[in-house]
C-alpha cells in the first residue's frame, strides 16, 4: 500500500517520504516540515492515533489523514479526537484520496485546541463532556459524535450525506432519514431547553450549527 501511493503521489506532483513505523515518523515530522501527512491508524508501535496524539501535543498543526481498515465510528472518533484532520477506510479510491491530500495541503496547518467552543456551548472530546454555559448535557454515544462533527465545521452547512459518511459506520445503508431523526434529538437536548436555535435547517441542503444564534 505504501508503495503504491508513493507511485501515485509523485506521478501528482507531491515529493514524498516513507516511514513504517510510529517511532520513524514522529522522528521524520521532528525533523521536516511537511505539508501534508497520510498515516496509516495500524502502524507499529506507536500507532497512528499515537502519533497524531504526540505531535499535536508538540504544536505540530500539519494536516493528517489517516487511513485505516476500521470502519467503526468510535475509531472514526478516536482518530478526529487524537486530532487528525480528515479519515479514510480502506478500501478507499486513490482518486478520492489524491482529493482529500490535495484539500487538505491547500488549507494548510489549522491549529485546533483540544476542547471545542461555539458560542457557550463546549465539547471535550477527551472526557465526552457537553455543556451549554454551566449546564452539563447528556448526549448518547451517536448524538456527541453528531455534535462534534457539527462543532468541527461552525457555520458551515453540511448535508446528510457528509454527516451519514463521517458520523455513521463505513458500511452504513439506511436512509439518510436517521440524520433528521439524531438532529432532532439533538435539538432537544442542546437548544430547546435553553430557548436557543443554533442547530438550524438550510432547506435542500443540510443542517448548520450557527455560532450568532
């Protein structure tokens, strides 16, 4: 797999380093300045969750992605709270890989603190803790990640699709009806206790958390 997306990168324009190890690759981002990192979750020891964890610890902002065979959401969770940028379960299309490499490189290094605060409304992803101001909330396992995705993208609108993709397991199929139902649940628990309408409807194209509301 390595060999094949070294091939592919450089065929992209990308010069590129190999490493097989956590321990080689905490060394190489020690010692180079990249500007973007694809890191595969089942590395040897340290893991990649491990190596994400350590260099943003060390201010390292460069963009991940990380590849993996698990297609759970809590290691889709685990990965975005160890503070990788984006997440690929194998099999993957290397298209839709170059993609995302080439998104992430023209963001460029975005520092992220480890808690998450939009408006008075504040997750850790360390300790799955929610609250609304001083109001701690309970939130099922699905409607914390529901809201860390929608707190990792503040104003923007994301549509059901994308939720379905980073939110639910790789091999979900349902309907994307299960969007509107968690949404709601969501609503219930984060605004309307608090008389507040953050988590809003943009009709035909998805839902947004509004920081202003």
């Amino acid at each position: 797999m390595s060999a094949l997306l070294d091939r592919g990168l450089r065929r992209a324009g990308y010069a590129v380093d190999i490493v097989v190890t956590g321990v080689d690759a905490l060394w190489r981002i020690a010692e180079t300045e990249y500007d973007g990192i694809v890191l595969d979750a089942t590395i040897p020891p340290p893991d990649g969750f491990e190596v994400v964890r350590r260099i943003r610890a060390d201010g390292v902002w460069v963009p991940v992605l990380m590849l993996t065979a698990r297609d759970h959401v809590q290691d889709r969770v685990r990965g975005l709270d160890a503070g990788a940028d984006d997440y690929l379960t194998k099999p993957f299309a290397l298209d839709e890989l170059y993609a995302r490499v080439r998104a992430l490189t023209r963001r460029g290094p975005v520092p992220r603190p480890t808690q998450l605060l939009v408006g008075d409304l504040e997750l850790d992803p360390a300790t799955h803790r929610v609250r609304r101001g001083t109001t701690p909330l309970d939130l099922s396992a699905r409607e914390f990640a529901l809201l860390h995705e929608f707190m990792r993208h503040p104003g923007e609108t994301l549509s059901r699709t994308h939720l379905i993709d980073h939110v639910w397991d790789f091999a979900y199929d349902g309907g994307s009806n299960v969007v509107d139902v968690y949404v709601r649940h969501l609503r219930d628990k984060i605004d309307r206790p608090f008389d507040r309408d953050t988590l809003r409807t943009v009709r035909g194209a998805g839902y947004r958390l509004d920081p202003e509301a």
